[in-house]
C-alpha cells in the first residue's frame, strides 16, 4: 500500500482508469528543503548507470529543492549500521555519471529491516532511496512497512534496478540499453573468431536469469548471431529439432555460427545433470554456468559425429558489461527516474518506486513491481523478429504435454 | 493517398478510432517472392543506420518472401537514370551494418519524376524503396502518384531519414539515439577544453535545422552542458535576460562552462546582420555558421567587457556523427523499420511510409510526414528537464509580441 | 640457412660487426612482377594485424611492383591441399584493415611439408609469405629447405607473429600495442568491480604463456593493478611473502585490489596439483586455467583466515583482445613489415622473416626467430618500475635454491 | 648549463662518447623526503597525458622517496602569482590518468621569472616541475637561470610537452600515439563522407605546426588517404604536378578521395594572398586556416573546370582530439617521463629535461631542447612509405629556385 505522509490514502488507481499517478513535480510540497535529511544506498550487482542515478538524485534535491543534507550509505544495506556515511553534494557527485559501478559501494543481503528503521530513526532520516534489484525493493517494501507501523514521517523510494529488464510492470530498467550496446563487443570478438577457423564457433553468455531480453536485444542488434538461447523457450540438444543438429546443419551451410546464450537458458537441463551425475568433482559453478556446459556438450557431439575437433570459443562478458558507465541513452533514462523519485518525495508520497509505463512516467507501490518478474513474450513480435533472423528452430518437441507454459498460447 | 495495388481503398483511418494499418507480416501475399523486382535507393545527408536498413530490406526480402532480384539504385534519385545498378543479396550486404555511410552512395537532389517512372518501367521494377529525408519523400510521394497514374503494378516505400528526428507522425527517426550517443564525444572534449582554463568556453554546434532534438537529448544525456541553444526558443544576446549576461555569471561562477548550439537555432539573428551588414567580404558560411557567428559575438563582448580574452574553442562534430555506424538500439530499429517495409509492399500496400506511433509500427500515406516537421516542444517536460539541468534562461523577451509561437501557450 | 635465390651465400653477418641485413627496397631486383605467382597464408591463433599485414602485402606487390597474380591459402597450412584459394587484389583487401581476424582463415597445425611443397610447384608460385607463431615459423624454415633441396627458384618469407610478444631477436610483434591498449578495458571493469564492494577483487587473467610482456605493459599502462603475476616471476602461495599474506594485506589497507594474471604464470604450481590430486574428474581447463585456480585458492583462503566471503571477479577477456582489429600504432608496423617483407622477396631474398632490431627493420633467418623465446628480463628497468607501481612482493623465498635462474643474477 | 646542485658541474657529455646521462634512480640522494617541498605546473595548450605525468610525479615522490609535500599551481605560469595553490597526494590525483586536460589547468604566457622565482623562494619551493611546450621551456631554462644566480637549492625540471612530435633530440613526445589514434577517427569519418557520393573529398585537419609527424603517422595509420600535406613540403596547386590536377585525376579514377593536412602546410600561400587581398573583412582565422582555404580553393577550381560542384566535407578534430584522455601505450610512457624527472631532481641534477634518445631515457640540458625544432625528413624511409601509400605527386616545381630547402639534398 502506498500512501501519503500526510493523509494515509490509497493513491493507486486514482480513478478513470488511470492505474497509477503520473510522476513529476507538485504544486505543493511536503517537506521544506531545509528540513530534508535524505540518504541514498545502492544494493545487489552492479548495473550501468547507477552513479547517474546517485548524482541526480543529489542535485535534483539541491538544485531545484535546496536540501542540504544528503547521505550516501556504503556497501549497501548493511551500511545502515556503520557509523560512517558519505556526505553527498553536487560538487563530489559531479563527474561520477562518466564511471560505471556505484561510488557509494554496494552489497548483496545483510537486510535487517528492524536495525535499519533504527538507524534511519537515530539519524533523523526522513528520506530514503534505495537502488536496487528484486530482493532490495522487497527490502525497501519491508523498511517503509515497518515505519509506516512506527508512525516515522519518513519517505521511502525505491529506483528499481535490473540489468536484466525483468522488472514487471515498468517499461525498461536502466543500463539496460548500455548492456545491450556493450554486449555487442563480446558478440562482434566472437563472430570474429568464428568467421576466422574451419567449424568455428563462438559462443557469448548474456546476463539473464530468469529473462532472456539482453540475449534477445543483443542478437538483434548485431544481425551475427544464428542461435539465440533464452530461458524463456526450453530447448534440447538431442534429436530432430534439437540443438546439435541445428548446429551441424549451420555450420555445414555457414562454416561457422556464433551463439548467444542467457545464463539461465536451459537450466532444467542442466539442473537434471547435476541430481544424477558427480556433483562434488566438477564444483558447482562448471555446472550451472550454461556457457560451460554447452561449450562441452557441443564438443563432445561434434566430435562423436564428425571425428573431429571443433573451434569453439567461448566469452563470458559479464563484468566487462555491467562496470561500464551508462551511455547518452541510459543517462537521460536514469536522470528521469531520479527527477520522478525526488518530485514524489518531496511531495509527501513513500512507499512508491518509479518508472515509465508506455512512455510515461508514474508513481508505483514497490510491492506491484517486486511481485513478479518480467519475461520475454515469445508470442510476441521481437521474439518472431529475431526468429526471422537467426532462422534457429523453434525447438518445440514433437509430442509436447498437455501443460504448455501459459505466455505460449497464443503461438 | 495510399493504396492497395489490388483494389484502390483508403487504408487510412480504417475505422474504430484507429489512426493508421499496423505494420507487419499479413496473412495474404500480393506478390509472389519469384515475382519481385526491387530497388532500393539512398538520397540526401548521410545518417547512421542507412546500411542497416538496406540490409534488412534486403535480408528480408531473400529469407522472407524467397526474391531473388533486389537492386541497389546508385548515388541517390540521379542513380535511376544510369545503365549502372549494384546487383543485392544477403552475401553482399553481410557487414555493411558495421561500416557507416550508405553503401550505395547517396546525393541531393537531381529528382525528374517523368524520368524516373520511366526508368522504374524499363527495369520492370515493382517495389520501390526510397530511403531519404524530407525532399526524398516528397519526391516519393510524386512518383507514387505519377506510378499510379500510369496504372502501373508497384509498390513504393518510403523509409523516413533525418538524423534530427524531425519528422512528424512517428516517434523519431533512425540514426538519432546514435547521435546523441556520439555528440557526447564532443561535448566531453569541449568540457575538457573549458575546464582546463581561465574564462573557458567550450561551444559544440550539433545537427538540427528546424528541431533542437539532438542538442537536447546530448545535452540532457551529458549532464556537463551549461547553455543549450535550439532553433525553437528564440534568444537574444544583449539586456536582461540574454545570452551575454549569462555567460558572464557562469563564468564568474564557476570559471568556464560549455554551450551547445543547434545549427538552426538563432538563424533570425545572423538573417538579420547578414541584410544590413557586409555580404560579400565575410562569405556566406562564416555569417550562416551559427557556431562561428556565436564564438564571435561571445568574444567581442567579454572583450569589451572584461577587458580580457576569452579561451573559447569552437567544436563542429557534425560529419564526424553523420559518418559512424549506428549502434545497437539504432539497430534493432532499423530492422523493425525494413521489416515493416516489405511486409507493407509484400502485401500489395503502396504510397506509405513505415514507423512507430506511440510504440507501435504502422504504414502512413506519405503526404502525412511530409505535410509538417516536428519540433521540440517546450512546454513539455523534456525541456523543463533541461532547464532544470542547465540553469539557463527561458530568454522571455519582457515585452514580448502578442503573437506569440503557438506551442508557448501551454507555458 | 638464409639464402639469395641468384646465388647462394650466405647473407647473414655481412661482416664489419652488421649482425643482419637492413630491410627495405633494393636497387636491382629478381622477379619482374609479371612473373611473380605469390601466395599468403596465415596460421595459429587470431593476433591484431593479421588483416593489415595481408593487405599491404597486397597492395604493396600490386602498386610498387606490377605484380598481378596473387592468392590466398585458406585456413592455414591445410589450405594448401585445398584446391580453392582466394584471389587477391588491392580492391578486395582495401578495407579489411579495419576488421579483426583474418580474412584468410587460420588454423593450427596441419602441416605436411613435403605435400606444401609439391602444392606450391603445382601452382607456379614463386613467393611464399606465410604469417604465423613460433610452430609456423618453424614450419616456414622446414618449407624453404625442402624448397632448396628441390632447386626450385621460390622466396620464402616468414612475417612473425605472437601477440604474446615473445619472439626472440626483434623488438616487438605486431598487435601487441593494441592487445595491451584493449586490455585496459578489463582491467578497469576489474577495477569498477572491486572497488563497488568490501573485499572486492578484480581478477582479470592476459596473454602470455611463457612471457608476461602483456601483463607487464598493460599494469603499467593502468595504473589500477595491486599485483602483476607472470611466468617468468615463480611465486607461491603460503607463507612470508607469498599470494595469500600480500591479497589479505592489500584488502586491509584499500578495501579492494586488481590482480593480472599472464595465462603461464604459475603453472609449475598448478602442475603439481595437477599430478598429486584428481585429475579426471576436475578436467583439464580447471586446473590448467590459473585464473580460475587462483580465484578458487584466494576464496579458500580468505574464508578460512577471515570466516568470510570474498568478492573476486574473474575476467577472461582474451578472445575479446584478441579479435579485435589492429589500432593506428599496429597498423603502421604491420605495413612496415609487409614492406619489409615483400622488398625482400623481390630482390631474390629466401629463408628470411622480417622486423625491427634497435629500431631498424632488418632480414634475419628464419631459424634465429624460432630457436628461443623472449622473456621479460626481470633484471631490466622495466619490471622495476611494475613492482614501484604495485608494490607487491619479490616473491623471492628466502631459503632458495642455488641454481636461481639465470637471467636474475643481475638482481 | 645542467649542474648539479651540490658540486656545479657540467654533467653533459660525461665523457667516452655519451652524450647525456642515462636517466634512472641514482644510489645517492640530495634530498631528504622529508625535506622535499616540490610543485607541479602545466602550461599551453592541452595534450593527452598530462594529467598522467602530474599523476607519476605525485605518486612516485610519495611512495618512492616519502615526500609529503606537493603542491599544484594553478592555471599555467600565471598561477604562481597566485595565493591559490591545490595540495596534491597519489589520493587526489588517483583517477585523474582516466581524464582528459589538466587538472591543474593551463594557460599560455603570463611568465615573469623575477616574479616566479621570487613566489618559489617565498613558499620555500624545492623542486618545480614544468611540463609545457617549446616556450615554456624557454621559460624553465629561464627560472633555472635565475635560481642559479640567486644561489637557491631548488631543482628546476622540464617535462617536454609537444602533442606535435616536434621536440627535438628526445624520440617522441608524449600524447602523440594517443593523438594519431583518435585522428582515425576523422580520417575515418572523412572517408566515409568521400565514398558516399560523387566526386565526394574529405578533408580533414590535424595538428602540426611546424611539423607534419601527426598527419604523416595518421595518413600511414589509416591506409585511406589519397593526399597527405605537411609544412616540411612545399606545394602548390596549380599546373602540372600541383594539387588541383592531381585531386582532378584521383576524383576521375576513384570517384572520391581523402586529404589529410597539417596546420601549418601552405602557410607560406596563404600569407601571400593575406598580404594582396582584403585582410580585415575575413579575419585572422580564415585566412590562415589551411583547411577552409583548401576547401575554397579547390571547390573553385572543380566548378572553374567541371562547371559541376564538389562534394567537400571538412573536419577539423584538432579539440576532439587534444582533450582526451592518453591510450595506454602513453600511459606507459608518460609514466617513464615522470620517474625519469623524480629521480633526477632526488639526485640533485637541476635545469634538465627528461626524454628517451635512441630508445634510452637520458637527462638533457633544457635548452637544448628548444633550440630547434625536430621536422619530418622528407628524404627519410617514413615518408617515402607515405609516397608509396598514397601515391601523390612529390610537389617538385619543374623550375625550382637553387636554394632547395636543405633537408631534402638526398631526395
């Protein structure tokens, strides 16, 4: 439930169909810009844009509000219960949108939403934003619940961070364009190897745990990839319609092919491998890296069925994608969320997160946007567009269940 | 007015409220793959993305529809009335995507309608492409009209070029997002070059003759820009309010600063000195160069003020932006904007010009993106945002005229 | 042996204390252009340059020389027992400069020198450069002697090259420069990783299998790297001095540290493990892949010392460095070295690969360039000013053996 | 006169054929660490690595010799009449290597030795140093002079800034691989714009005053350009072997081609035509820019000739390029430089400058740095591989003067 500081209210779904308030400035503010004590932390993986998102919010608050009391918690939330936090102005914030990663530092976990409504109160905090992915926001949710309950006049707002754009209900997450941009290096090495040895394959894995859209994006983009693997479409090595013999096929055709992989593509597939086969030998990470495993399966098939070795080249580009800084795109993208986030403060809303929904930007409850997670549809047109493009096979077995997955209905 | 080629009907408002056909593959084919022979022509300023679109009319058409006969028409709409053409198909075009430019060479001007349906009959060509600006679609329009007056069995496509992404209708043109991204090269070195010293001014002069949306969008993506000049608010130098006094107090401010200036912003300025003061002896660049003209008036006056030099270094990035490949984002773009075209010509539609309108790609007759151009508007939030990021002046004249521009109302 | 074809004698110490002949254009040369059959193959692993070495041998033999017949081999050494080869002209290698790869195809191995041989009687071709590693310059040197025994009037000219930068006698192989400039590139992600969390490392493994040269020059050039390791520095783990003492008293003093790592640094550590513990069940990449080895003993022990994770990110970015195209500094040496090599070769020079000694680019015989590799000289100034940059230890045990080896007497 | 600043001693020519003393750490110090007050100036025009050099200088007195205090002057020469000074340790200056500029600004001129020597003398300054150009030098040798006279201990050092390459004695001057680098840029661009349209010249402009090292290494670098001008050759563009014929037969051979020019190529035309046409009405600026007269003069003669206009693009990336940051091939160097300067001035040498001869960081008298300038050899092999690349004329007047300039007797 999000509210106002003033006059607890339920703001969503103001009325006439419109689902959710429009962000932007407000005639009347809540706090004064004397009065503000706002802190900003940053949580989870690093994402390109995020000291974008920092520095606008500092100088949004400064420049067009006067706040003078800003903090940056460091290493995330577990930062709550340090001593030391960073005194935030648009002087040390200046420059930081040209770095990638988050100059505040960041963290996985260490939530505890008690300690951290205690620090927020022993400080005199009365704003709070917080950057971060899934888990952070259902965090944010938990923090604004537990001052909600304590009575604190305090703001919390959540700027959603994915780089994986599987953020529900918003349009697109921010760093997400940069990812896309930057991914194609990887893909353009790979395409290059490839192109440059007999039966030579290159092979890229993409961010995407649970949603394939920077492995789909990516590939469109680059107009170099023939097999596109995202976890939203199950797929299988063997048989007809399987992987291997795509893979044959093309680089009979082609001479080479190059593929791009989700990291979390295909594993039920390896999940299956892991219950039955040795678990303890190989170590956890060569077994869920989808990348890795493809990498050895793709050897091993070829060279059982051609007697022969193949020129496969795997890249892992993760950390040279997510440390970047965000582009020109990206920057005014980031620079929008921050604006939204400090007008809904400064005007009295909490509990909210921000974000464009088809093109406009408006004021949501974390808890819409932490409920679930957004997936490729692949009934939908770019997921048609790239299969027009890679020519891959839909990979839909023959004697499917019954239990088709939900989105696929409308194949 | 746009047609079928089978049964002549206005296809516009197909009723329901609905402003414009949905682009996209249809159910039913007018011409047989086999059938097909198409052209593809480049016309005017070179934009980022023009050998993606060519590639992916071309890709499609062969992997799509099965037509084998595509064309390149060389060096723009004077390419149709010599023997030459470049023989298309997937193999020639595979990494033109990669290379700026157009591969099939482009120019101004040089449009005989008479000349070209007849050149377009001789070759038994019955899908046009047309990828060019303004001009170029006007020159579309007309042989649409003179192709149907002749009763002729073509199809002819229109794919909107401009690189300041002032065409009207769709959400914005092909090209832009990577000259946004680009320009922020120059912005970076002038911020370089202005910080490095005393009274430093650092002045970029981006595309946009009648729209400032490139300058804009660099402006608000660089978070480093002080000043921004576009063709649609006009400004003054002299008085309260102008852009002398401005320049002094962020100088004094902060001892340098950096202005962007779209190339058609202030034109009325230089129109007016360019009539009462010397022609001939300065020529007619230096006077229509807003850049070099602004540089001028800047010196003159803080010379005349300070008694000092000003260390102001001039930027005009223009063909280094216009000549680069296009990046991802831009390239996904393109592909949906070609994809969109054949399908249209596939099934029988001629006369349209393929985009996006509020996110969704439609066919539009092409009269209607050449009838206006669009514009910033600057009641809008985007430019209250850049406002909010510069600090600039509005440069509301005091005693401003009672006819004003039309879109300052809503101010 | 390194021979003129007119006269056999040997060219090598010309005498009066000149070690090896100057490169470059002579005066009277042995083939007429019309006569010359020349041939191009390259082999071995992707390096920056390929494409503009192929070119400006191209281009140099077709403007400077009137030579019109030239091919390239495909794929390497086997592509001499293909019978497709590529036809070779300025106009279908004018632009391949600015791709990565090689435009010929490369592989490894597949050499059978007497069928080489017999391939190149067979075809007429009377000038043989071939672009390659250690092995194919070995294989170059067994080519010229099978052709010398034959009596057959062909030059052998082998261009070196290793983006390692370990061939013996000349000053540097072409793609270093740019596989240290793109190296930068992870290192700085490495960097942005570990210094957005506690106990960040950024871990990022280079080329380099028996010399650290890019290792070397990329931490110097980053200014970011807390610790370089390379093959020709042995160090360990344990203990004073070592790995482990040195990465927990970084990480108290800076909270985070960046680690190079040159693929065959550490590898007598690693083999050792390798024949005591399991070695099927790991497989052979794990344990032959230092950067995951070290990653995997940093993590162990760190959580066994402090009780906590680690957060190291490891980057392997050599694929990407390696596709790349050559930058402005590599692209004038690869042309200085087609120059070279093709001087040669008109004016009847065999057996002879080509570079700069000193600064002069010199014909030297092939078999001097194979017998040894270069190593950094740890002794030089240049590792001195590494360990001034990154303060880490010698890793010099202090009870060492006697037989230290040779190159670090002068310590 | 270099000294010593203990025993006043001619250290140059220390005898047995060396010329200068090898640069390098020296076993005795002359100062204590502790003892060391030192400051940093940077002067003229920007160039990429100087913030690198004041980088290697702050962090190498610090951790190699635990000096403690360095200052920053600001803003050129004129900055030490200044109270203003920035505190400078390798904390402030960690990341400045990754920006362009100078963060300690710069200025031209404002140098007044009495007054210089008197502020270093008033702050108890006892090592300065100066990195700048040609004049600024001038200047160090100047305080150096003066300090001598006075009989203070304070080392004056030289750190040779030239982005032109022409500094003479030293191999090359620092930010010119980085500035060749980014000039592909343009050329790039330049090429692009040629290509795709008719009778299409990019003409691009790159630093060089006196000296044309950077458009030759460009033109070499970039494998595109048709025509390369530069101060050391004189030209002309009228009859046979001038520019307009040879630009006339390259446009009818290509349909396009690309000029690169150095600043300071055909100054002694264009001052010609500044003494016999109207000078005021054009300003300074125009009539001495090589480029914008080159584009008048050769648009006038194609219209003259063809009666049809010229497709000419100019580029002038002079600031685009200047203002970045150095590539890692700089970074290195830059490094050298500034440990070179430290250990000097440790050891107690004073008016020297640092620079490698032959490969080999050595000390050097400053004046004997700016007696003259270093200029491309034209009868040397680089430019002949010029000629060879671009095949353009050699500009030799068929009645040339007797007094042929002297550098070009072995042509």
């Amino acid at each position: 439930m999000c509210t106002y500081l003033k006059v607890v209210t339920s703001w969503e779904s103001p009325g006439d169909g419109i689902q959710f308030r429009r962000a932007g400035p407000r005639e009347k503010v809540y706090f004064k810009g004397e009065e503000v004590n706002a802190c900003i932390v940053t949580c989870g993986g690093l994402c390109p844009g995020l000291n974008t998102v920092i520095r606008e919010i500092v100088c949004g608050l400064w420049n067009q509000y006067g706040v003078r009391n800003i903090i940056g918690i460091e290493d995330g939330y577990r930062g709550f219960y340090s001593r030391n936090t960073l005194e935030l102005n648009p002087k040390v914030v200046n420059d930081i949108h040209k770095r990638g990663g988050t100059m505040l530092g960041t963290s996985r976990g260490g939530h505890d939403t008690a300690k951290i409504v205690d620090s927020i109160q022993d400080r005199g905090i009365n704003q709070v934003y917080i950057i971060g992915g899934d888990g952070t926001q259902r965090g944010a949710a938990a923090i604004y619940e537990e001052i909600r309950k304590r009575g604190m006049k305090v703001a919390v707002v959540g700027i959603p961070k994915t780089i994986d754009n599987d953020i529900a209900v918003i349009d697109r997450s921010f760093g997400f364009t940069t990812a896309v941009e930057e991914a194609q290096r990887a893909i353009s090495a790979a395409h290059t190897e490839a192109e440059s040895t007999e039966n030579g394959i290159g092979l890229v894995k993409l961010m995407g745990r649970y949603s394939g859209y920077i492995a789909m994006y990516a590939t469109l983009a680059s107009r170099d990839v023939d097999l596109c693997l995202i976890p939203e479409v199950p797929f299988y090595l063997e048989g007809e319609g399987g992987i291997n013999e795509f893979v044959l096929k093309r680089l009979k055709e082609n001479g080479h092919m190059v593929i791009v992989v989700a990291e979390g593509a295909g594993q039920e597939l390896l999940g299956i491998e892991k219950n039955t086969s040795t678990r303890d030998a190989s170590g956890n990470q060569l077994l869920h890296d989808v990348g890795l495993w493809l990498s050895a399966k793709l050897k091993e098939h070829f060279c059982a069925t051609k007697g022969e070795g193949l020129n496969l080249k795997y890249i892992d580009p993760t950390y040279m994608i997510r440390a970047i800084p965000s582009n020109g795109s990206d920057n005014v993208y980031c620079t929008l969320l921050a604006q939204s986030g400090i007008h809904g403060a400064m005007a009295g809303y909490t509990g909210y997160t921000v974000g464009p929904i088809n093109g406009r930007h408006a004021y949501i409850p974390i808890w819409r946007v932490t409920e679930k997670q957004n997936q490729v549809n692949i009934a939908d047109r770019m997921w048609a567009r790239l299969l027009s493009s890679t020519h891959q096979p839909a990979f839909i077995k023959p004697h499917k269940d019954d239990n088709e997955p939900q989105q696929r209905a409308s194949d």
